[in-house]
C-alpha cells in the first residue's frame, strides 16, 4: 500500500526518534521544567529573532487553537477566519466550545483570508449601531500553509498585519505545517517575518517530524497573562514535559526542521511534475506538500487497495479533487510507483 493521505502517518523523524531513546532513562523535572525544554525554548527564539518570546510546548494543533483563542479573547468576542479554515472545518467545533465563535469570510486563493474583506468586516462591524447586541471580532486567524496549499506572500501578511494593528486585535497564525511552507520555493515568508508580524503563532511538530507536539509563540511580552495556568485548566499540560523539548530541541539544532521540509517538497515537486504529464490537472496550484488532483471517478476506484489518498470535493457526476500529501519520509521511489498507478 502506498500511503499519501497526510503528513502524520508515520511516527516520527529517525534523528527526534533516536533523541527520545537516547534521554528515555534520564530523570526530569516535569511540566516543561527541563533542560530539553529549555534549550528547545532558546532555539525557537533565535530562529524567530525574538529573545524575550514566550513559548509553550503543547500536544496537538486543536489543543493550541483553542487555548489561543482563550488567551486573548474577552467573553464576547469571536475570530475571523476564512470558511475553510481548519478551526471552522476541522476542529469539531474547539474554539465554540470554549465560548467563542468562528466568525467566517470567503476564503481566496487556496484558502485565503483577504485583507480589504477583513478591514471591510470590522469596518461595518464598529459602523453597526447594534454592534453591542453581536459577537465582537477580537482575533484574526491565518494558516500558512493554508488547508489547501495557498501561502501568504510577505506583503499579503504585511497587509493583514497592518489590520489587526489598526483595529486593535490580535494575529495569530496556525503553522501546523509551516516546515513545508518555509521549504517552498515560492514562499517569501521567513520565521523571522511571522514572528515580527504576528501576534501568536505555532510551529508545527506533529505533521513536521515529530511524535507529536507543536510550539505556541508569543513574540512579545504582555499579550497573554498567566498562559502556563491556562494551559494546565484546560488539560493540556503534559507532565512529562521534557518529551515535547527534547523533540523540538532535535528539530530545531543543524536545520533539521528545515531539511524535514525540503524532502517533503522535494518529492511533491516530483509528483507534481509527473501528473502534469501525464495530463492531470490541479485544483489548487501546487505550492506545497499538499496536491490536490482533479480525476474522474474510475482512476478513484482504480486506486483504492493500492494507495492511500483524500477525497476532497465532488466536482460532478464523473470528476472529483482527491489530496496528495507528501512527508519527511516520501521517496523518489514512493512518487513513481503511485504515477505508475495513475
């Protein structure tokens, strides 16, 4: 069986996987009280440029979304997010059940949250006299890559940066994959540039070599309060900590975090290529690890018991748009025996 359904089907990176073997005896202190942590912790500053950040390492992206919004926004106020996004679509309703409403705006180009839609949303939201009587928008939230491979360009993120500062509220960018996104030769996008833009952020572990676990940013002081009691509250606080450092203590030493991006888009970048000529056309242009392939419905029965993929949207009666993710791991190998399929 070849396996493209997503980035988070094997376990982890042999180089995260030997780290944790290697510290398995050791004895810590727990909840992140660590050496691990605490070197992960200086690492992800420097790569941001940011030395005074506060940074917590958590489980899983839904968990970090959700805590986000708690952390900034007041009782009344919901987030601004394009109607695909992963909080709005797949996230089993997180951040509503913390109190807090999703507040959707068309999405563009892959996914994408327009600026001027934004500034027009919240400029008729202040406009409206009943506007006490409505869900305050009090967050803007962004993913890069997006759920459908669409990347910010610096001057996009700039724009929507430009937004929230002019209104008040927070950005907060979802980087479940952002390993893929900084590997891309058409993103101009750095670490450095989120965590100048953005008011919080995540880098992406999970679906970017790790076991598990992704690293909540906050670039500069004072945004959040008491965040280490939040996260204990809402059950997220791992006790044994030291296995989120010492796993993003390994991605980020040598450019490994890097490198685990470059193979992924290295071998997307093949499959790309080979669909094109084999007279594939794309859904969204392939940007990333993500590649979503129109197909007419037999190559879908064709396939199923041979490879792994997901079927994203029926575009009628005999075609569909089914998703190909690369990983850390996908092989030359791997791409021609599926093009071989197809």
């Amino acid at each position: 069986m070849l396996n493209f359904e997503n980035d988070y089907m094997r376990g982890a990176c042999p180089e995260v996987m030997q780290a944790l073997v290697r510290t398995n005896m050791e004895q810590t202190l727990g909840y992140g009280d660590d050496p691990y942590t605490a070197a992960a912790v200086e690492k992800i500053r420097v790569a941001c440029g940011c030395p005074e950040a506060q940074i917590h390492l958590l489980i899983g992206g839904t968990q970090v979304n959700a805590l986000a919004a708690c952390a900034v926004l007041r009782h009344c106020q919901g987030v601004i997010s394009p109607v695909s996004g992963h909080i709005n679509h797949h996230e089993s309703g997180a951040v509503e059940a913390t109190g807090h409403k999703v507040l959707a705006l068309p999405a563009h180009d892959g996914g994408k949250l327009r600026a001027s839609e934004v500034r027009e949303y919240l400029r008729a939201y202040w406009a409206d006299e009943n506007y006490a009587h409505m869900v305050e928008p009090g967050m803007v939230y962004v993913t890069h890559p997006t759920e459908q491979g669409g990347l910010y360009s610096l001057a996009e993120l700039r724009e929507m940066a430009g937004v929230c500062h002019e209104y008040r509220i927070p950005l907060y960018l979802d980087g479940a994959r952002l390993a893929y996104a900084l590997a891309s030769d058409r993103n101009d996008v750095s670490l450095k540039d989120i965590a100048s833009l953005c008011d919080m952020f995540y880098i992406g572990g999970t679906k970017c070599g790790a076991l598990f676990g992704e690293a909540l940013v906050v670039p500069r002081p004072g945004l959040v309060g008491n965040l280490f009691s939040l996260i204990k509250q809402r059950g997220a606080l791992l006790a044994k900590g030291r296995l989120l450092g010492v796993q993003f203590d390994t991605l980020f030493t040598d450019g490994l975090y890097e490198r685990v991006g470059k193979v992924a888009l290295s071998a997307a970048d093949r499959l790309a290529a080979g669909l094109s000529a084999k007279g594939y056309t794309f859904y969204a242009p392939p940007r990333t690890n993500q590649l979503f392939v129109i197909v007419d419905n037999t190559v879908i029965d064709r396939l199923r018991g041979q490879a792994t993929f997901s079927l994203w949207e029926h575009l009628d009666d005999s075609r569909s748009a089914i998703r190909f993710v690369t990983d850390w791991a996908t092989t030359a190998a791997d791409v021609d025996a599926l093009l071989e399929l197809l």
